[in-house]
C-alpha cells in the first residue's frame, strides 16, 4: 500500500494568468507531493507562491531560493536570490506544447506555525532549441499556516496543466 493520499488533481485547459490550489495542506500530513505537467504561452521558469490560511497569496518578500538550470546544448547556469516575493527556480516550462514541461515539487511544513515552509523541485522541459533539467529550493520565512499554493509565470500564461498534491502518510 502506498504512503502516498491523492488529495487533490488540477486540469487547466484553457490560458490562465495563474493557478490557485487551496485547501490542500493540512494537519493530516507535514510532507506534500505536487506533481505537475505544464504548458506556458512561452518558456520560463515555473514559480511558486504559497497562500495561508486565511486564503491570501503571500507575496510578501519573504522567500529565498536557490537553483540549477542544466541544458542539453550550453552550460549549467544557476540562479539565487533571498527576500524576494515568490518561490523561483523550481522547474521550467518549455515551448514545444507536445512536449512542455513537468516537474515534482516537495513541500515541507507548510501547516505548521513553528517552523518555516520548505519546498524543493525538479523538473525537465522540451525546448525547441534542447532539452532542460532543473533542480530547485526555496524557503518562505515566515512562520504562518499555509494551506495552498499559486503556480505561475513570469511574464506569460499558464495555457494548460495537470497538477496533482498528495499527502505522505508515515507509518510509525
């Protein structure tokens, strides 16, 4: 049997600024699964903001994230900043629509008021030009209940998606 309990699955299918995910986190579980297959009006990374308990996206300058952006026809590049308004670096969007992009991000605590939210990401994504491979990690500084998360973009549209968030059951 699986640790793993579906607690909510996404389908985006038409083009959408972001995408809100609420009511997702709870006492139940302190580690979550989000699993998600993607398509952006253009390629960029995909970016993370958390929403509390009181259903407000915080966007407050409170995140720091760290990541590595590994392509198949250049160098790797990687990328940090801290107090900044949203969760980045955690995977990326392509723009081949057959062949977009998907990652799996894990996220740790977010319910719990006495420690900070955690998550941490991989991902892959089809460019027309190669193939990209991200790794991810970024740290929201505050000690607040979150219940949900908001994908989005940079600059463009989430045109479709499939988001899935498990709960990880431990046995004891």
């Amino acid at each position: 049997m699986s640790n793993l309990r579906l607690i909510n699955e996404t389908e985006i299918t038409s083009a959408v600024r972001s995408v809100n995910i609420t009511d997702v986190f709870s006492a139940d579980f302190d580690i979550y699964k989000i699993v998600g297959n993607t398509n952006f009006t253009a390629e960029e990374y995909i970016d993370f903001r958390l929403i509390n308990s009181s259903g407000s996206v915080v966007s407050a300058s409170s995140y720091d994230n760290a990541g590595l952006l590994m392509q198949s026809s250049t160098t790797s590049s990687e990328n940090k900043n801290t107090n900044v308004t949203k969760a980045q670096f955690l995977s990326y969007a392509g723009d081949v629509v057959a062949e977009a992009g998907s990652f799996v991000t894990w996220v740790f605590n977010p319910y719990s008021t006495s420690s900070y939210t955690f998550l941490l990401s991989q991902g892959g994504a089809k460019r027309t030009a190669n193939t990209l491979i991200t790794k991810g990690i970024s740290v929201l500084k505050q000690t607040s209940s979150i219940t949900g998360f908001q994908l989005l973009p940079n600059t463009s549209n989430v045109d479709n998606a499939s988001l899935r968030t498990y709960g990880l059951r431990v046995d004891s």
